[in-house]
C-alpha cells in the first residue's frame, strides 16, 4: 500500500496559498510566540465555523488554528 508523504509549508507558503481563509495546522515547528513556523495544512475554509468542525483531523497531532482573513479597518479586536 502505498502512503504519501505529507506536504510541509512555510508558514508565509501557507499564508500565500490560503489567504483570506481559516486555516488548521498540524505543526513541526514554532517560534518563540508559539505561532508555527512550519507544518503540514489539515484544513482550510473561509468560514470559520466549517473549519472548527474539521478539528478532529488533528486528533493526536500538535495543531494550530491561523487565520488570514483581512480584517475590515474600522473592526477592532479585544483580546
């Protein structure tokens, strides 16, 4: 049986290909912050919703969620 070997992005690779969607990681790396460096694309999905029922692909793996959604200027975000 043949198994294929899982393709491993840059994090800005990611960005570049996804932009404007959620996207959920499965990690090989992070930095400092804890933001990935580089991982493998489990799932990805405009809508946030439909990206969070995809969680349980990374069931056993180191997982982050990013998202490059543009953010409207007028919207502010308290964390």
């Amino acid at each position: 049986m043949a198994t294929t070997t899982p393709e491993i992005l840059t994090l800005e690779q990611i960005r570049h290909r996804y932009d404007g969607e959620w996207v959920l990681i499965a990690y090989n790396e992070i930095d400092h912050n804890l933001t990935p460096v580089s991982g493998e694309v489990l799932a990805h999905s405009p809508d946030r919703d439909t990206l969070y029922a995809s969680l349980s692909l990374g069931r056993g793996k180191d997982v982050a969620i990013e998202c490059f959604v543009k953010v409207p200027e007028d919207m502010a975000f308290i964390l």
